[in-house]
C-alpha cells in the first residue's frame, strides 16, 4: 500500500501552491498593482476557500482603496484650486492630508512641493513688504510731525530696499510739497503782518496748489480778503 503524501490535498491544489498563489497576489496588490492581483485570484483554479476569502479580502481593500481615492481627488482639486487663490497654506493642508491617505502618489508629491515653494515665495514677498511698509509708515509720520528731512532719509531707505515701489515717488513729492507750502504760508504771513494783503493771497493760493488740505493757507487767505474790503469796503460792494 503507499504511503500516503505529507502534503493535504485540497481540490486538485496542494496547500503550498494555494497560500503561493494568495500571498503573490497580496503583494501584487501593496504594490498598487490592485486589478491584476485581484484578476489572478479570480483565475485561481479551483476557487477553494482560502481563495475565496482571500478574494473577498482584496476586493474589500479595493473599494476602500477606490473610496479613498475619490477623496484624494477631491483634495487634490481642492488644493489646485487655493493655489490658484494664492492660499498656498491651505494648499498644502489639503495635499498633505490627501499624501497621509495614500502615500507615495506622484501627484501629490509633485503638487505638495509646487505649493511648498509658493508658500515661501509668498512669505519671502510678505518679509519684503514689511521691510519697505514700517519705514514707509513712519515716513509718513514724520512729515505729519514736519520733520522733512526724516521723513527724507525714510523715503531714501526704502527707495534702495525697492526703487519701484508703488506709491513711493508720490510720497516724496509730498513731502516736497508740503515743505514748500510751509515756506509759502510763511511768507503769506509775513506779508499779512505787513498789511500786504494782496501778496498775502499770493502766497496762500500758492500753498494751496501745493498742499490743497492746509488749514493755514485758508485761513491766511481768508483773512487778507476781509482786511483789504475793511480797508476799501466801496471796492468790496463794486
């Protein structure tokens, strides 16, 4: 009689052939290779139950796979969509929770550092602003304290920081024109102390196309006009 084989038979499939067959396919699988390892259990002949079940368990997987992806896309449309928006922080929220789901994907990777870098452009670019604003800022404080020449020097500071930075050059001819208005108004006082009121208006009107919100100018104006109809108040009527 003879003797009978170490191996169990199950079917037509030794055992070491099924558990070969389940453990190929599982690595096919984690290697992202889904379909195919699903289609090679599904060619397994004959579907004994450690098949079967492994075939379940793999299309289970697969489903949830597939789910996540859905999610990893919705993500990644998410996340092209900040960058466009120049949100590159919320980008890169996006994309690194879609690169958690389902590390290692190219296209994650790829947009996640396209993000990386933009976010630190746009810093870099936030860092420079701040650097040219706070002396632009305090420029304009000093030429409301009419301190001209540091305002000046502020102005230079950021001019060699940012040379074309908006709004700069209007601000030196501010300066320049409230300085000169200054020098107006006091002319247009000395003048008014004089009692020659005509230069007087002069000298205010010229202030004002320099500096158009001074109170000075006006008020000099304004009073020179009623000194000279107080002087010849028939001149005024006519």
């Amino acid at each position: 009689m003879p003797e009978k084989p170490s191996t169990q038979q199950l079917g037509s499939q030794p055992v070491t052939a099924v558990q070969q067959a389940i453990a190929e396919a599982r690595q096919e699988f984690d290697r992202g290779r889904h379909a195919y390892a699903i289609e090679r259990l599904e060619q397994f002949t004959p579907q004994v139950p450690q098949v079967t079940q492994a075939l379940r368990s793999l299309r289970e997987d697969w489903e949830k796979i597939k789910g996540q992806r859905g999610h990893v896309d919705q993500l990644l449309h998410q996340a092209t969509r900040a960058m466009e928006q120049g949100a590159f922080a919320v980008a890169i929220g996006r994309l690194t929770e879609a690169d958690e789901i389902e590390p290692g994907r190219h296209d994650v990777q790829s947009l996640l550092r396209t993000a990386q870098d933009g976010q630190k452009l746009l810093e870099e670019s936030v860092h420079d602003r701040e650097e040219v604003e706070a002396p632009l800022s305090e420029a304009r404080q000093k030429l409301r304290e009419k301190d001209f020449a540091a305002a000046r020097q502020l102005v230079d500071t950021v001019r060699r920081r940012d040379s074309d930075y908006a709004g700069l050059d209007q601000l030196a001819r501010e300066i320049n024109n409230v300085e000169a208005s200054l020098t107006s108004i006091a002319s247009a006082k000395a003048s008014f102390e004089n009692k020659d009121f005509e230069s007087t208006i002069v000298y205010a009107d010229r202030a004002l196309l320099l500096d158009p919100l001074s109170k000075d100018a006006r008020a000099l104006k304004k009073r020179a006009r009623q000194s000279m109809q107080a002087r010849n108040p028939r001149a005024s009527e006519g």
